[in-house]
C-alpha cells in the first residue's frame, strides 16, 4: 500500500517537489490519483531520487496519457518517444534552449500537456531550468487588459528555430543533439492567446518569443506592440522559478501553463537529461 505523499512547496507557489513515493513500477491507483491531483495544483513537479531505465521513463509518461508528437530531434534508438537534452563536456555550441522562453511545440495544431525530463548527468554548476507561470501572469493583468487579450488569436510557428532559415540551420557548432530542420517548420498554428485549463479552469497567456510569430488579423508592428510589453509582463521575476537539477530527478512540467527556459554556465561538464511530452486536447478559448 502507497505512503501518503509528502508535497513540499519549493521557491514559487507554482512548483512543489514530491517525495515518499517510489515511481517505476508504481501501480496503486489511488497514488497516480494523488499525483494528478498535485500537478493540477503545482505546474511544475520534481521527484527526488527516481533512478529510471528508459523503459520506465515512458511508462511513467503513459501515466499521464498518450505520448505528444515530438518533432525536429532525432529520438533515442529504439525509443521513438525519448530525446536527449544532451550537451558533451567539450561542446561549444550554446546549451539547447537556454534563453529562449517557450511552451513546448506550441506551434503544432495539438500541443503537448505535459513535458517529463528525467536527469542522468547533471553537472556541478549552473544548467538551471527557469519557469514562468502564464497563469499567475494572466490573473495579475487589469480586467480590461484581460478582456481583450481574450479576442485574440495568436500565431504559432517554429521557423525561428527550426526551419531551413532558422537558428538550428544557421549554427556552425558541432552539436551533440541531432537537430532535423524542415521546411515544415514555417507552418504556422493559431491558437488562443488567453487559454483556459482543461484541469483547474484557470486561465493562462499562452504566446511565447521563441515560437508566437504574430497576431490573427495584425500586422507585425502592431502585434510587436502588444507582444512585447506582454513577454516582460510574464517574465517578471514575481512569475518565475529556478528549477536547480540533481541526478534521478524526474521533472513534470504542464505546457498548458508555464514556460520554460534553458540556461548555461556549465561549460566544460556533461549535462545529460531524457525527456518526453504527453499529447495534449485542443487549446480552450477563454
Ligand atoms: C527543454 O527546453 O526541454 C530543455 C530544458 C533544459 O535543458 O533545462
């Protein structure tokens, strides 16, 4: 029989870590119930101490629903569902997404839930995963501000990053992640800008400057207008979490709620991490 969690709030009111419970293998119910319920209350979730073989990462992902559709990385052989957040001790190119805030592949017609990232090899210093709360951000903003932010639909797409054009083709660095740029990734998606939570009904920006190319209807220097102020809104340290890794930490993150970003400062050490996505529902209009 499953020991009660224990759920301990860590530096923001968006994250919490949970200990007690041994994951892989894990089949009591009432336990998965549980864990549900705290990420509904706590976007981002880490467990302690949760070594995991490849096998087990993806069946802890099934837990929370069918596998989301990850583009643009080649996969690990004969684990078509796990990437590896990978950068080598003597790699120069920049680490994979540092800097860049984002809601994972928001750009696709379904966005991903949910984001699992399991750490391997973490190293001594720096390699912090940092967090926004577009929830928090969103209810922080003044009703009218709010209203019209509901009317609008904003535009999608990953050309910045991974297209033939983008940053990923135009880096020189050898890289040990195998990026797949495509002409694919020019193709954009609408979705709200104001979405809504299909768990807690809680309402959320959802743009981001890595992947949000433009607003329906607008043209670019009137979407810049409002996409700008809107990103140093939700970007205000208030929103945010610094997420510090060790080895065998399992992380969840919900995409439909916070964004995410990458940092360095570690170069000259490995930093290893597998991570898969769980498929989401359609964006909800506010
Ligand atoms: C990611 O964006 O999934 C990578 C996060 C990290 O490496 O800290």
């Amino acid at each position: 029989m499953f020991a009660e969690l224990e759920i301990t709030e860590l530096d923001a009111p968006f994250a919490a870590s949970i200990t007690g419970v041994r994951l892989a293998g894990l089949e009591d119910d009432a336990a998965w119930a549980a864990i549900h319920a705290a990420w509904a209350a706590f976007p981002v979730l880490s467990f302690l101490n949760q070594p995991l073989s490849l096998d087990e990462l993806e069946a802890i992902t099934a837990r929370f629903g069918p596998f989301g559709d990850d583009p643009y990385i080649e996969p690990v052989q004969d684990h078509p569902h796990v990437i590896e957040i990978r950068r080598d001790a003597d790699e120069t190119a920049p680490p994979f997404a540092a800097d860049s805030w984002h809601s994972d592949w928001s750009f696709q017609d379904v966005p991903p839930a949910g984001t699992l990232l399991h750490g391997k090899v973490i190293p001594p210093q720096g390699g912090d995963t940092l967090f926004a709360d577009a929830t928090l951000a969103f209810e922080a903003l003044c009703p009218e501000d709010q209203k019209e932010l509901e009317g609008l639909r904003a535009l999608h797409s990953a050309v910045l990053g991974y297209s033939t054009k983008g940053a990923f083709a135009a880096d020189r660095h050898e890289r040990s992640m195998k990026i797949l740029v495509s002409e694919e990734a020019e193709v954009r998606h609408a979705h709200p800008m104001v979405r809504v939570h299909p768990v807690t009904g809680r309402k959320s920006l959802y743009i981001s400057p890595v992947y949000t190319v433009g607003i329906e209807g607008m043209d670019d220097a009137d979407a810049a207008e409002i996409l700008g102020p809107l990103y140093l809104h939700m970007l205000k340290p208030e929103f945010q979490y610094r997420h510090k890794w060790q080895k065998d930490m399992l992380l969840l993150w919900d995409n439909r709620r916070v964004l995410h970003a990458a940092t360095g400062g570690y170069d000259g050490h490995a930093r290893l991490l597998h991570r898969t996505t769980i498929a989401g529902e359609p964006v909800i209009a506010a």
